[in-house]
C-alpha cells in the first residue's frame, strides 16, 4: 500500500484486492455523491453499507487508489480513517427524527474535523446520539455522547467486539458549551496514559476517577487544578475558567493550584499558593496566611501580590 493511503480508506481483502472505505460526513449522502459511487461500483464490482455508517466499494487495485481518491474528493466524500486513529464519528439521524432531543449533526462534524484521523495507540470510536435511544449505540463506543434535556451524557470506555463492554457514564451532565473541549481533554488524556490499549483496558486498569484527573484536569506550567465544577458534583467553582483567566492575564510567580471546592483537591503543602474556589469568593492559602477575596477581585488581588506579574 502506498504511504499517502496508510490508515487511510484502503482495506486489502481476501482475494488481494483492496476496498475503498467511505465515510460520508455524518452519514448523509447528497444526490452527485450517490451517482459517484455508482460510478465506482459499476467499474469495480460490489458495495457495501456497513455498520459504521460507511461504503465498502471492492475490487480496487493499489495503482488504482490515487484515481479513486480523487474521485470521491470531487463530490465531497472522504476516506474513512482506519487502523489505530481517532475514527469518523457516528451520528445518529437527529435532523429528522421526531423523537430528538438535540439535533447533533454540526456537533458531530466538529469533531470530526477536530480528532478524526488523530494517531492514537488502539482504534478510537466515537458515536453522538441526539436522544438517549441511543440508535447509534453511544456505550459501545470509546467514547459515547447522549443528548438529554439539558446538556449530555458522556460514556466512557465501551467497545464491541468478542468481548464487548458497556461504556460508563460520567456523573454529571456536561453543558454543550464544554463539550467539544471536554471530548478533546479525553482523547488527550487517552493518549497520555495508554500503554497499547483501549480506553476501556486503560479506565479498568486505571479507574475512571483517576482518568479523570489526569484528562481533565487544568496542567500548565506552575499551575494545575482539580476537575472542577464542571466534571463533579462536589464543585463549585468552575476551575477551568479560573485557570484560563489566571494563565492569560500574566507571567505566575510561583507555583499555584486552584480546588472548586471545600475537599481542596488540587491542594498541594508544597506549593507555593492554594486558591480554594467557593461560591461567592476565593480562600488563597500562602505561605502560612489565609486571604479571602470576592469573586470579582481576583485578577487585581493576584497582581497586587505579585503572584501575577
């Protein structure tokens, strides 16, 4: 196989021959596409739907993989990713379907077009359902989001195969502003921590919670968080944010962690500040002192004491 078409749309079959794997963007075909593909099928023989929602077209020879490919790129139809990559995300058929909760097809084209293709250690399959019928089967995939009424369900760690797993569900229901972010903290938190195995072999080796924290938790240099409000059910404040705000409003002065809670998480006695992020205010540990700042000060608290420069 040429190197341009490794992990990329070619599957050798049994005769020698190789298959074109199609991946239609969310599933939906328009009318050129279709006259494409009859094209194609009726040069090379037999196609297949299959049950990722991609086209098998069979027959096709290696010196044929570069007139096939550019084919299918004229009327928009990608090569589905192959091998161990971020797979092409299934969506359900949410635009139509009377019983949807949300339609989430742009979603799932966001992040094909962030992670789809990614290299990965194991295959990586994602699937987005837009109610929790669940039709594309969510919690047997690596990842797997639900629409429910007000926000969604993430599964974690399924996967088909001899010896199926259902996926398990994050504790709490993730806001749609946070989601694609959190589904990119996931697959990069995978990546850290796998050791040639699936997300499901690395949670039941790990635990989830422990995944967790090392996919979701805020890691830059001289400041670092626990999961926050967004992932826990403890949480108050929204440490990502924080995170976010201190890391772009300066250069740090030190090393400092921030908890949304009263557990503290991410506290660290060696650190040199500890923000505990409550509901109306902060509590900055530092260096044996206790300052209490209102919600509203902290940018000009942490310059004031030079933690911010």
């Amino acid at each position: 196989m040429t190197k341009s078409y490794t992990n990329k749309g070619f599957i050798q079959q049994l005769d020698g021959t190789y298959a074109a794997l199609i991946h239609p963007v969310n599933g939906y075909l328009e009318s050129d596409q279709l006259e494409s593909i009859q094209r194609l099928a009726q040069r090379y023989g037999t196609v297949k739907l299959t049950v990722a929602q991609a086209i098998m077209i069979f027959g096709i020879m290696p010196e044929e993989f570069e007139q096939v490919a550019n084919e299918l790129q004229k009327v928009g139809l990608p090569l589905a990713d192959i091998g161990p990559v971020v797979r092409n995300v299934k969506v359900c058929t949410s635009r139509y379907c009377k019983h949807v909760i949300k339609d989430v097809t742009p979603l799932g084209t966001e992040i094909n077009h962030r992670l789809a293709g990614l290299t990965t250690p194991k295959k990586f399959k994602i699937a987005i359902n837009g109610c929790p019928n669940s039709c594309v089967e969510a919690q047997l995939n690596d990842l797997g989001i639900v629409a429910v009424p007000n926000g969604y369900w993430i599964y974690l760690g399924g996967k088909g195969g001899r010896q199926p797993e259902l996926g398990t569900r994050m504790d709490m229901v993730i806001r749609e502003e946070h989601l694609v972010e959190t589904v990119e903290w996931i697959v990069k938190g995978y990546l850290q921590v796998a050791q040639g195995e699936r997300l499901g072999e690395v949670i039941n080796r790990m635990g989830l919670l422990s995944f967790l924290k090392t996919a979701l938790t805020w890691k830059s240099k001289g400041l670092k968080t626990c999961i926050g409000a967004r992932y826990c059910k403890n949480g108050i404040g929204d440490v990502h944010a924080i995170a976010r705000m201190v890391s772009s409003s300066g250069d740090l002065q030190g090393k400092v962690t921030i908890s949304g809670c009263g557990n503290a998480c991410a506290r660290d006695a060696e650190w040199d500040y500890n923000i505990l992020a409550l509901k109306d205010r902060y509590w900055v540990y530092k260096k044996g002192s206790l300052d209490i700042v209102d919600i509203d000060q902290l940018s000009d608290y942490l310059r004031r004491n030079e933690i911010l420069k």
